[in-house]
C-alpha cells in the first residue's frame, strides 16, 4: 500500500493520515484554517496537487496559505496596547515577547539591549545613566516590521549617589577673601 500525509502548516485540523491501495484516488479533506490567513490549496513538490491523481507512491502534501499582514500587525499592536502602546507604561520588570504571532515568528531587537534586552528582560539604568528611551522592533517579514518606543525609567538615587553629589557641591564652593584690610 501507499500512504498520503497532510502537513497542515500550523493549520487546523491537521488531516489524518490516508492509506490507500497502488493507483487509489486519495480523498480530498476539509481545509484546514488558520488565524489570519487564507488556504491556498495542498501542493505537492511545489505545484497544485489535484485528488483525481492516482497515488502510486507515498507522498506528503503540504498546506499553502496567503497571509493577511494587516490583521497580523494589528493583532501584536492591539496585545501589546497596555504595554508598548501605552505611553504612561515604563517596565520595571520583565515583560513576555511573543516568539509567534498568527504562527508566524517574529525576530525582536531593542535599541538599548543593556537596558530591555531582545528577550524582554528589563534593567533599570542607574540614577546616574538617567532614563532610556528603547525602540524595539518586532519583525515578522523584512517588509512587515513594527516597532515600538517607550522609556525605562532610571532607579531612584541611592544614599550613597546623594553624598557624592552633595561632596560635589561642597568641594566646589569658591574660596574667599578674609574679608581684612592689609
């Protein structure tokens, strides 16, 4: 016997397995679906497979989709609204980037990686170092790019920054005449 297997490519159902006899018709099944995108058809090798094609050895298909990149980049801007689309938002602690979207990947990469690293880890800068701004870019396709900006805020000013800027100002303080005439 023969043996025809379905790659649904993140669609779902993922058709079961049909085995068939040498010659057999293999039996179209319902198309699977996707977030965001539209099923093209099951190609085999690159082309169009037709089911009035006889099987006579194994063969896998596999699922083509067409992706709608607009409903793709509003669904990762609208689950990161109270986030990065937020401008009152300032992390403070680490935040989860999504490795897919729609099941595509999406490839992170910030402007300050000390600061909001590319997998979402957040360091504070120093009181001395001041507030960041970051732009993260989330890329989906080399044409299907966001990014987004936003600031992590610098710490609060330890004791220890507050007495050397004190000492700073101290130290600095002009010298003057007694005040005597000679």
């Amino acid at each position: 016997g023969v043996k025809v297997t379905f790659d649904a490519d993140g669609g779902t159902p993922a058709p079961a397995e049909q085995a068939l006899n040498r010659g057999d018709l293999a039996v179209k099944p319902a198309d699977p679906t996707r977030p965001n995108a539209t099923f093209l058809g099951w190609f085999y090798e690159g082309e169009r497979f037709e089911f009035t094609t006889p099987i006579n050895q194994s063969i896998k298909l596999q699922a083509r989709w067409e992706f709608d990149y607009a409903a793709i980049m509003a669904a990762l801007v609208a689950h990161y609204a109270d986030t990065f689309e937020n401008l009152d938002w300032n992390p403070t602690e680490d935040v989860e980037l999504l490795a897919e979207i729609s099941g595509l990947p999406i490839t992170w990469s910030s402007s300050e990686p000390e600061y909001f690293s590319n997998d979402g880890k957040v360091t504070q800068p120093p009181y001395s170092v001041g507030d960041k701004t970051i732009m993260l870019r989330a890329s989906i396709t080399p044409e299907h790019i966001k990014e987004f900006y936003f600031i992590v805020k610098a710490l609060e000013q330890t004791t220890e920054e507050l007495l050397d800027e004190i000492l700073r100002v101290v130290t600095i303080v002009p010298s003057t005449p007694s005040g005597y005439q000679e």
